[in-house]
C-alpha cells in the first residue's frame, strides 16, 4: 500500500514560483524520465488533493497537458 500523498502548501508567492519551476522542468524531461516514475508522479498529482469520481478525468487533463507541452524549450 502506498503513503499517502502530501499536499504542497505555498506559504508565499516564492514558494508558488518555485513549484511552478519545478513543474516546467519536470515537464521539459518528462520524455527523459523513466515510464515507472512517470507513473508515480502522475498518481501523486492526481490524488494531491484525495480520491473520488473526478480522478480519472483529472489524470487524463493532467496526461494531456503534459504531452502538449512536453519537451518544449524556449
């Protein structure tokens, strides 16, 4: 059974900015990371926030935008 997700709270705006950095780079690598860690990040941030009938429909927007912008570069 896996550990229960932990939420990211932003104290300030640093913080926010941070995570979506974060994000952008995981995003950008995304074709670079392995299939198995994909899976875990992509599980995480559908169930950051608990689990019900909208999961799945939040995974496949999540999916979605990560291959749209997958491997973008400035």
């Amino acid at each position: 059974m896996s550990a229960p997700v932990k939420v990211v709270t932003f104290e300030n705006e640093q913080d926010e900015m941070i995570v979506r950095r974060l994000v952008t780079g995981v995003v950008q690598q995304w074709d670079r990371i392995p299939k198995h860690v994909q899976a875990e990040i992509l599980k995480d941030a559908t169930l950051a926030r608990g689990s019900g009938p909208e999961t799945a429909a939040l995974r496949e927007q999540i999916t979605t935008f990560i291959h749209k912008h997958a491997g973008d570069r400035p």
